[in-house]
C-alpha cells in the first residue's frame, strides 16, 4: 500500500513479526551448543570474524587512550554534517522513465489553422521515424489558442530500445528544432503530477498584478531574463498578446437611418464566420448537417469583409464597410487568471544534472531584482510541493529525533543515555549525504527518506552496546569506561549481522536495478552510504561519547564507582 498508511502497516507488520513469528522460529532452529555441526565455510568465517573482532578489540583499545581527539572528531563531523544539509542541492521526485512523453507545440501568434496543421505534420513525420516510439497522437487548437499543438508519445517496452526517455528527448529536440515556424516543448510525464497551471514546461512560476499593462511587461522582462540561465531549458509562457485581429466598429447611427439593427450586423458575421448550422437534411438511412459559412477562400482575408451585405427590413442590400470601420490591430488571444487577479505564468525545464532547489534560489532571485512592487510571484504545481514538502521534511525529521529521545529516556530513566545513543547519527548523515554528492544525486524525497529510515537502523549498534554496559555497571560495579569497553566488544557481532542485512537488503536499490529503479536509487544511496560511514564511526564514537556523558552523570549526581578503570588513558 502506498502513502502514509502503507508505512505505518508495514512498521505494524514488522513488530508483529519480531515479537510472534522470530521467537518461535528461533525455538525451531536454535539448537544446544553440543548438537551443532558446522562445515568448513563455517569454521572459514567464524576465523574470519574472530580476526575482525581482534583488530577491532585493539584498535578500540588505541581510540579510548584517545577520548579528546575522538570527541573533538565527532564535534566536527557534527558540524560538517549541518553544512552539507545546507549546501547539497536539493530536488523533489527523480526523473522515471514511464515509457510516455508528452510535447506541446506553438507557432506564431495568428497562425491559422491550416498553417498550423502543416506544421503539426512535419512533426508527426520526424516523430514516427524515431525507432524508440512506439506509436503516437497528435491534437492541435483548444483553450481558446489555435496556434498550439499537443503530442502524446507512447514508447516501447525498456528492453526494446537502447535509450531511456530523458535521452530521447535529448536526441529529439535538435530534429525538432529544424522544423521552420513552430517550438516544440518535450516533458517526460513524471510518476507523480501534482496540479498547477497548464503550462508547456514542467515547472511552473506565476506573476500576478491589477495592472494589466505593467504585469505583461514584467513577464516579458523576467522571461528574456530566465533564457539567459544556463541551468534553465525551454523558459517559455502562456502570454500571447500580440495575436493579429481585425476590429470592427459599428457606426448605431448610420445602422439606425438604414432601418437595420445591429442583432444583424452579428448574425451576419456569425453566418459568414461563425460555422452556423441552418438546416437538417434527412435521408433513409442517415442525416445531414447543413453548415452555412464563407467559402474559405475569403474567410482568411480582412479585405473580403467589405464584400459582405446586410440585408436590411425592406430588402435593400447594404454593405458592411458602409455602417462600419474596419481596422487591423493585435491584442490579447487569451487573458489568464488565477483567483481573481490577471495572471502569466512562466514555465521552465530543468538541464540535466540541475537540481530543481538550486534552480528556484536562481529564478527568485533574479524575480526579487527585475518585478516591480505591484507584482507578485508564487511557484506552482511541482515547484510549490516542492517548498512545501521539504519545510514539513525537516519537521519531520526533527520531530523524528525527539520522540527518539524521549522513548529512550523513558526506557533508560535517563536524560543522558538517549544523546549518547544518537550521537551516531551524524556520521549516518555525513555518509547519505557525501555519497548523494560523489554520485551527483540531489537530497531529493526518496533521498530523504532514506535518512529518517537510518535513524532506526543506526541507532540500535548504539542500543545494543549501552544495554550491556549498563547492565554491567549496574550488577558488576564496572568502572564506566571498562563497562562500555566490553560491551562494545560482546557486541560486535549482532552489529556487524544487523547491519550487513541492512545493507545488502539496500544495494540492489542503491543499484538502480528493477523497473523504476533509478528514481528509488537516492534511496538507495543513501542508506548505503550512511550504513557504511555510520559503521565504522560509531563503533568508536558511541564508547567515547559514553565515558563522557557518564562523567556528566556522575557530576550531576554522583554515585558510587565499581572497580578501577583497566585501560591507561590521559584524560
């Protein structure tokens, strides 16, 4: 199941099965030490795994002669783990090749239909030579603009074609280019669409303002701005001002002298333009539409309009430039809005490699120097989800070590213990987050995911060692850093299991490998690269952040202590 609830199932599921289905699976293959028998790969590993305890016992041995280093050590990772969550680039949902891509097409502002319908052809004939398409549809006009087009691509199965979706249209859009007198916008159709304007590019950012005047003006300031960013591709907008149109004004008193009306001065245009059906012709088997309009080839000329007569109550002919001007002029082919207020919304693709954080810092700032006071601006559809989203990540993931804290503090009876258990999560995060970097992915939402899921996974090598040291210093009297000592090194090897099932259980998604599986590698990514980090550093860093939260403890509210402290160290 997907969204919230299927996560939450699946944590259910899982401590349903750690506390029912394990324990009697352990009754069924756990036997007495004296039944065992184990063949050489066994006896291999079991070598193998003493030799890295062993070095681990000595090297453990050196980082606790050298507590200050350490902790100064995890001091700066904490610091330099803050710093990369400020300077990673930042993404929403990773590109997926779903197998479809969308284009809409746009030629000049005034094109005709016809005009426009060739244009749409000689891209229908470049788009069904490409060997990774498998078929293909093709619509022009709609939403009040007959000079746009739409394509909706349909390509073949993954393993029927060499190229993925994000370089066929790399390879697409130079072939396009080349036909005269039309653009073309290619978007791969994400997994996820989230709302927005209507828009030719897959992001999307919105002007609003009263003025009309100084609104359109801005947009085109700001647009010419935007396609000079290197990171940006197909900056385009929905402002089409400059459509050419033919005005027509009445003379009401010349049309009253000559007994006419100006109802008919319409219904005229609208017969002679307007497609009018005025009559029905039935058949035996079928019936017709009769459609009255201008032969087409005057409907495409202004001048033509002076040979149109209105025909007056007494029968008289009169000619429509007798009782009316007619002026060429341009305006508006469509006024948006959003809400109440005049809108353009100014839409943009992303270069590969360009993280959508790093491209709206970019478009926000050249927006904060270029519109002018009455003007307002708002990302939308996936650039919006975007700020939104990644505000409410950080609450979570806050929110996420909190309540970490204070479980642990209810179940240790300890304010101390639980920052020691988390003072590993840094280093989880040093690691997700230089390995997103080395494999230039962005801190994107399955990349985020990947960290808050290495909270639970990190935290335990930490539970795991302080459970036995407190055990130790509770029934044993051990000094705390001899008590954290042998509990680091009891452990050792359920830390070692537990991660490296975590860890293979990941690469394959780290790997990309699967249908969709380069949109969940960040994930991937992610947990592997903190696994690997937190691994090696906490099993040093959780002994030392220990003795010191001990000491803290024991200056907060001193108890008595166990036996002497067996290994040497300069405090």
């Amino acid at each position: 199941m997907r969204g919230i609830l299927g996560r939450l199932l699946a944590i259910l599921v899982s401590g349903f099965v750690s506390l029912t289905l394990t324990p009697m699976l352990c009754s069924r293959f756990l036997k007495p030490a004296g039944a065992k028998r184990h063949g050489l790969f066994y006896l291999f590993m079991e070598r193998f795994f003493d030799g890295m305890r062993n070095l681990y016992e000595r090297s453990l041995q050196q980082v606790l002669r050298h507590r200050r280093a350490t902790l100064a050590a995890t001091v700066l990772i904490t610091i330099v783990t803050g710093w990369l969550f400020t300077v990673v680039p930042k993404g929403f949902l990773p590109t997926e090749d779903t197998g479809r891509l969308n284009a809409t097409t746009e030629a000049a502002e005034g094109t005709s239909f016809a005009e426009m319908k060739l244009h749409q052809e000689a891209l229908a004939a470049i788009i069904a030579k490409d060997p990774n398409i498998e078929g293909f549809m093709s619509s022009m006009g709609g939403s009040g603009a007959s000079n746009t087009g739409r394509f909706f691509m349909q390509l073949k199965p993954r393993d029927e074609r060499e190229l993925s979706a994000e370089e066929i249209i790399q390879e697409l859009r130079p072939k396009l280019a080349a036909v005269p007198g039309i653009k073309v916008f290619l978007k791969n159709v994400p997994s996820i669409q989230i709302g927005g304007m209507a828009s030719k590019s897959l992001y999307q950012l919105t002007l609003q303002g009263q003025n009309t005047a100084e609104l359109y003006r801005a947009s085109d300031d700001l647009e010419a701005k935007l396609r000079g960013v290197p990171e940006l591709l197909d900056v385009t907008s929905d402002l089409q001002i400059s459509n050419p149109q033919v005005r027509l004004d009445i003379n009401r008193d010349k049309v009253a002298a000559l007994g006419l009306s100006v109802m008919q001065v319409e219904e005229a245009l609208s017969y002679a333009y307007g497609s009018r059906q005025v009559s029905t012709i039935f058949a035996p088997t079928s019936q017709y539409q009769v459609i009255l309009e201008l032969d087409p080839l005057y409907q495409g000329d202004p001048g033509a309009l002076s040979m149109l007569y209105i025909r007056g109550k007494s029968g008289q002919l009169v000619p429509l430039d007798t009782i009316a001007t007619i002026t060429k002029t341009i305006g508006p082919l469509t006024v948006n809005h959003l809400g109440q207020l005049p809108a353009v919304t100014i839409s943009f693709n992303l270069q590969a490699g360009v993280a959508l954080g790093d491209a709206m810092s970019t478009i926000d700032e050249l927006a904060r120097t270029t519109l002018p006071p009455g003007v307002s601006r708002s990302f939308q559809g996936t650039a919006q989800a975007f700020q939104s989203s990644f505000s409410g990540l950080w609450l979570l993931l806050v929110m996420a070590v909190f309540v970490i804290y204070i479980v642990l503090g209810v179940l240790y009876e300890s304010y101390i213990h639980p920052i020691t258990i988390l003072s590993g999560l840094p280093a989880a995060g040093f690691g997700a987050l230089v390995t997103l970097l080395v494999f230039g992915c962005d801190l994107n939402i399955y990349a985020f995911v990947g960290i808050i899921m290495l909270l639970g996974i990190v935290k335990k090598n930490a539970i795991m060692m302080i459970d036995f040291a407190l055990e130790a210093e509770r029934k044993d009297a051990m000094a705390p850093i001899d008590a954290i000592y042998e509990g680091a090194v009891v452990r050792f090897r359920p830390i070692m299991m537990t991660t490296m099932a975590a860890l293979m259980g990941t690469l394959p998604i780290a790997m990309g490998l699967g249908a969709g599986g380069e949109s969940r590698q960040p994930l991937g990514l992610a947990v592997v690269g903190g696994l690997l980090t937190s691994q090696v550093l906490t099993l040093y860093i959780t002994p030392v952040v220990y003795y010191y939260m001990d000491r803290l403890l024991d200056r907060v509210s001193p108890r008595r202590r166990g036996a002497p402290v067996r290994i040497a160290a300069a405090d």
